[in-house]
C-alpha cells in the first residue's frame, strides 16, 4: 500500500507525493520540514542541494518547489529509485534528478558542487555521521555550506569541521542545521 506526503510550500505546495512502504523509509514530517525550510528560507533560493538519502523525496522535492536552482536526489535502494523516478520526471525539469547509487560513495567522488546537503538517512544505520566526515573532507559541499542532519540519537559534531547553527528534536528525531568550516 502507498502512502503520500505532501509539499507544504513554495511553487508546488499541495502536491502530493505517493512513496512505497518500504523497510526504513520514514519520510521527515511536515512540521520538522516546515520548521528546517523557515531555517533556511534565506538561502534556498537558487542554492544546489543534495539530497542524500532521498527515499520519498520529501526533501529535495521542498527544497525544489522553495526555488532551489538544482536538486540532485541520490537514492540506493533499487525499488524506492525505481518508485521516485517517474515523480522527478513529471516535474519536467532538466535541474531536478535522481542517482541510483550509494550517497557516501557519490559524495567522495562527485566533481558537482552543492550549497545545501541533506542527510537523513534510515533512522537505525551509522550513515550520517559517515556521510558528515565524508563531507567535511570532500569539496562537494561548499565551505560555508549547510547540512541538515536528522538522527535517531542527539547530534554531535567535530566543532574544527562544523558548526551547530540550529538543532531541536521531535518524537524520536534529532535533527540539526549544520555549516562547513
């Protein structure tokens, strides 16, 4: 059975997003969206973002209806990327995608560079904090860029590599608003 989220605001508010019921795929809520997306309302417009663990596309899809000048979705899992394909595809836009590939690997090799990251991967793995090392080694995120990280345990950074701008938690979720030093 599918099961759908929604846009909550910019150009495609109120569309709605069917994702699969799969193992870990737990899309962020509205209100933590709303409130990441009032975080960064100053610097989504026109920004490159990454969204690293797309899964049902919640995030990315935000950050492209709130006017973010490209989105590259990375999703691992073969059935949610053959799932979220044909959704990325109906917007009819060359500067939104997704990748089948792994996040950690793509972020060690990509030549792109992004603005904002968004790193919320399924809740019970090591991935985030992988991916953040990754990151703050690799010059795909630019110095002075974001991370958006959620997990399912408080979150702590090295503070050489990155600073804390916001952080709060909701349910079970920490989530935080990071910049690259």
């Amino acid at each position: 059975m599918k099961q759908v989220i929604r846009i909550i605001g910019g150009r495609y508010r109120g569309k709605k997003i069917p994702f699969p019921d799969s193992d870990g795929l737990r899309p962020t809520p509205d209100r933590v969206r709303e409130t990441l997306f009032n975080w960064i309302m100053n610097d989504i417009q026109n920004a490159r973002c990454l969204d690293a663990f797309s899964g049902s596309g919640a995030l990315g899809l935000e950050a492209f209806s709130r006017g973010a000048f490209e989105v590259c979705c990375i999703e691992n899992n073969r059935m949610v990327f053959n799932h979220l394909k044909p959704i990325i595809s109906s917007f009819n836009a060359t500067n939104l995608y997704v990748l089948n590939t792994d996040a950690c690997e793509f972020i060690r090799q990509t030549k792109k560079i992004f603005d904002i990251v968004f790193l919320d991967p399924p809740f019970s793995s090591d991935l985030f904090e992988r991916c953040l090392n990754d990151l703050s080694h690799s010059p795909s995120l630019v110095l002075g860029g974001l991370a958006y990280v959620e997990s399912p345990h408080e979150i702590a950074v090295n503070p050489l590599q990155w600073g804390i701008l916001k952080q709060k938690k909701a349910g079970l979720v920490y989530y935080a608003l990071l910049r690259k030093h």
